[in-house]
C-alpha cells in the first residue's frame, strides 16, 4: 500500500489540480471511444442495411428475368402455352 506523503500544504491544489486534469483527460478519451463505437456501429448498421437493399434488389430482378423469359411469358392464361414444351 503506498502512502502519500505531503511534505507542505502548499502542494494540495497542485495535486487537485492534476487528479481533476487526469479525471478529465480519462473522461476524454472514453467520451472520444464511446462516439467512435457509435460511428462504427453506425456504419456497420448502415452497411447491413445497404446489403439487405442490394440483395432484395439482385433478388427482384433475377426473379424478374426468370418470370420474363421462362415459357409462360408470352401467355401465361393460355391453355396452350402450358403443354407448348
């Protein structure tokens, strides 16, 4: 255990001033962290949410070409067109 010896009262607001400066510098630095994890959340987020998009969007359009260019596109009602294989 160490013991803090003070040799003058002189020196306490020197030491109140560097215990607040050190507690403020620490705030700081954990204030900086917390809004960098919240901008990498954010863009993880972000970048899930533009993904999900992308896909729906690769996903409508392939099905898309499927249903236009598959056998019944032409039409799709007409008895014919099911047995036209």
């Amino acid at each position: 255990m160490r013991v803090l010896a003070i040799t003058s009262v002189n020196e306490w607001p020197n030491i109140v001033t560097t215990g607040l400066a050190t507690a403020s510098f620490y705030y700081e630095v954990k204030s900086c962290l917390l809004a960098v994890a919240r901008a990498l959340n954010h863009l993880r987020l972000r970048y899930l949410v533009e993904a999900a998009h992308r896909s729906i969007s690769v996903f409508s359009l392939s099905r898309f070409l499927r249903l236009a260019f598959s056998p019944f596109a032409s039409n799709p009602t007409s008895p014919s067109s099911l047995f036209s294989k």
